[in-house]
C-alpha cells in the first residue's frame, strides 16, 4: 500500500459515521477509497444505507477536513510499527472475507503467517480456575502443534492461557483488540502483546486511537469468530463475551465446540448450554482434529505429547474440502468401495438435490443445521430428501442429529 493509498484509507476510516464494515462495502462496491471520496453527493445519495450525516461527513472530508487528523494517524502508526490491511490484499485473512459485515481495513502489528486459513479461536472467561487454564494449556498445545493459528481476544483468563499455550509451543496465535494500538488492553498483557507479535500477530478495525470501550468488545468477538474454522469455549458465563463469539460462530456456519464442566458452576452454563444448542461436546483435542482434520493438512499430535491421554491423529482417508465450507470439485468419480456400497447404488441418486447432499456428504459427516447451511437447502426439505436417501442406504444417521454416507 502506498502513501496515497494509506492516506485515502485513514480519510475514510476517520470520517464520522463511517465504521470499518461501511468503508468496506463502499470500497468493495466501488473500487477504491479514492474512488469513494471523488464521489458527488448526488452519487453518494445513491449508496443503498448511507445516512445523510455519513454523506455530509464524507464531502468534508474529501475537502480537506480531516488532513490534521490523518496526519496525526499517521504519526502514530509510524511510531508504534503498525501497518495497514485492506480488504483486498492478498494477506487479508480470507475467512473473514465470508461473514456478511467485515471491515474495510485492519490495523496489524507482527506476522500473518504463510497459511491464514488455518485458524482456530479459542475462548472463555476472564475469571477461570485452575480447571480451565488446564485444560486450555493442553488443548491449545494439541491443536498448535497440529499447525493451526490459535486466535483469541488477549483478555485475562482463558485467551491470555490460549495465546501463551500457544506461544510456548512455538506456534502462530493472532490477538484481536478491542481498542486501536493508541494502548494495549488489557494492560496487564502488555507484555504478552510484545511476545504475540514475534510470532503472530496483533489485530484491530479500530483507529490508532480509539479507547476499549464495551460497545467495542462485540465488535471484536465477531472478528474472532469471523476469521477462524471454529471456535472452542472452555468456560464461559451464560451471558459473556465469549457466549458473543459463538453466537456469531453459529451465525457465520463455524464449527462451535465446547468443554464440558461441573454442573453447579457459573463458568459450565455457558459451555453447558452452547452443547444443549448443538455445539460439539469434546474431551480431547483429538475430537477437534478429527473433526477439522478433512479440511486441513494437519499435522498428528505427537504419541509422547505432554497432553494426558493424547493419541496421534488418524488420517482421514476422505477428500480435502474447501476451507470456505464449499465441497472442492471432484476431479473423478468417489471410490464407493471405501463405504461398503455397491457401484451401482450411486446410480439411484438422480434427484438434483440428493446429488448436491450426497457431493457433500462424501467430504464426511456433518451435522443437519451445517448441512442446511452448506447447502442452503431449507431445514425441512433437507429433512424429506435425507429421509428418503436414509431408506434407500446410501445415508445413514449418526448421534447427534449427524448424517453421513452409508
């Protein structure tokens, strides 16, 4: 990004009105933010939501009004080494391109990584025990030594536990803020801020110096769950940040997966209700894995891993699917013998829409509401035609309201 074009993003970014998700649509639709800022009144009265304020606010800052300001945000990304991520660079983390309001921009200090598809956010409390940051530390470790990024929001508790188990294996994690990089909240990571962006990175919509105010924080938590695979709760209040994150998880089709607790614990209602709601129960990091493993080219844990009980991964003999959730082409017809099925038992599939569930189901077992949205079929159509499928043995139902091939 040159200097034209950094300054051109800050204009937009610090025109009142103009959050980070809105200076993405526009830019996204139109082009480019110099673009956006050339634009009449006339033209920008045709902008499908742009308030008359927002209007009035972007005219003046194309006139001229806010240079003191990018001058002084300019000063400060200077001084404290951050730069600067528009939606359409190449290292924009491509899962959050898919969620309906991503921002435009992105404030980063440190290293994306080589491969910024594989993350994984893991969350929780700020008031853990000694139960959660134990189990936190070994499933974090499992899963970065899988290869996966570990994200989370750097609060106390259970993300500063995830982004250290991280860490101390030598492993990418990405902190999102709640706040610009004017300060580092919670102050008491500092520190750990420092150690993230050695190896990983720190991240923002917000402006240099934007405050962590708590309409902020929601803001945040959709850009964990935004730009990751999943998400893990360990524990977690019913009402909590971390609830936020996988509400959002669910909204943009994540997996969602949860650590069980003790029943008579504050910290085990939300964990304990996300399962009641469909979210994957796990006991190990291997019920992650196997779970993510299809998708990626995970690494197997280690046979001698400090993690009590872990066992190396088995690999999935099935086809790769797209990290978008989107089936990746067949480049030849599936080997039916791996299910036990006749050849000619694929012939009876005729129906369009049994062949769309079927083309999905051979990337492995997924569970109904994933498979509405894979397919965006509606959930009682989807139902008549698995029925169907189900009674002619070529699908067959598994716990949980999951469905797989025969």
């Amino acid at each position: 990004m040159d200097v034209s074009e950094t300054r051109n993003w800050l204009r937009l970014a610090l025109t009142p009105g103009v959050v980070p998700c809105v200076s993405g649509t526009l830019v996204d639709y139109y082009g480019s933010p110099d673009v956006v800022l050339g634009m009449s009144k006339q033209e920008l009265r045709e902008v499908p939501g742009l308030r008359p304020k927002v209007i009035d606010a972007l005219l003046e800052t194309a006139d001229g009004k806010r240079e003191a300001a990018v001058n002084s945000e300019s000063e400060l990304l200077q001084s404290k080494g951050v730069s600067l991520l528009a939606y359409d660079d190449s290292r924009f983390p491509p899962l959050l391109k898919q969620i309906p309001d991503p921002p435009g921009l992105l404030f980063f200090r440190g290293e994306l990584g080589v491969d910024v598809r594989s993350t994984f956010a893991v969350v929780g409390t700020r008031r853990c025990d000694a139960y959660g940051l134990s189990v936190t530390r070994d499933f974090v470790g499992a899963l970065a030594r899988s290869g996966l990024t570990i994200v989370s929001g750097l609060a106390l508790g259970i993300d500063g536990a995830a982004h250290k188990a991280a860490l101390s294996q030598g492993a990418a994690t990405w902190a999102f803020l709640p706040c610009g990089f004017g300060q580092i909240y919670p102050p008491e990571h500092a520190d750990l801020a420092e150690q993230i962006t050695e190896n990983g990175a720190l991240l923002s919509e917000f402006t240099m110096s934007t405050p962590p105010l708590r309409s902020y924080f929601h803001p945040r938590n959709r850009l964990i769950s935004g730009s990751s695979l999943g998400i893990l709760v360990v524990q977690a209040a019913a009402k909590s940040g971390a609830m936020i994150s996988a509400r959002f998880g669910n909204e943009y089709n994540r997996d969602v997966f949860a650590v069980p607790g003790r029943a008579n614990e504050s910290n085990s209602e939300g964990p304990h209700r996300l399962i009641q709601d469909g979210a994957k129960l796990v006991h190990s990091p291997e019920d992650i894995l196997e779970e993510l493993g299809h998708r990626l080219k995970l690494m197997p844990v280690s046979a001698n891993s400090d993690h009590s009980g872990s066992k190396p991964i088995k690999r999935s003999p099935r086809k790769k699917e797209s990290t978008t959730g989107d089936p990746l082409p067949s480049a030849k017809a599936p080997d039916t013998a791996d299910k036990g099925r006749k050849p000619d038992e694929r012939e009876e599939v005729t129906d369009p829409l049994d062949k769309k569930i079927v083309l999905r189901l051979e990337h492995g077992p997924v569970h109904i509401d994933r498979l509405c949205g894979d397919l965006d079929i509606p959930v009682r159509k989807l139902s008549e035609r698995l029925l169907i499928l189900e009674m002619k043995g070529i699908v067959q139902r598994k716990p949980g309201m999951s469905f797989d091939l025969a």
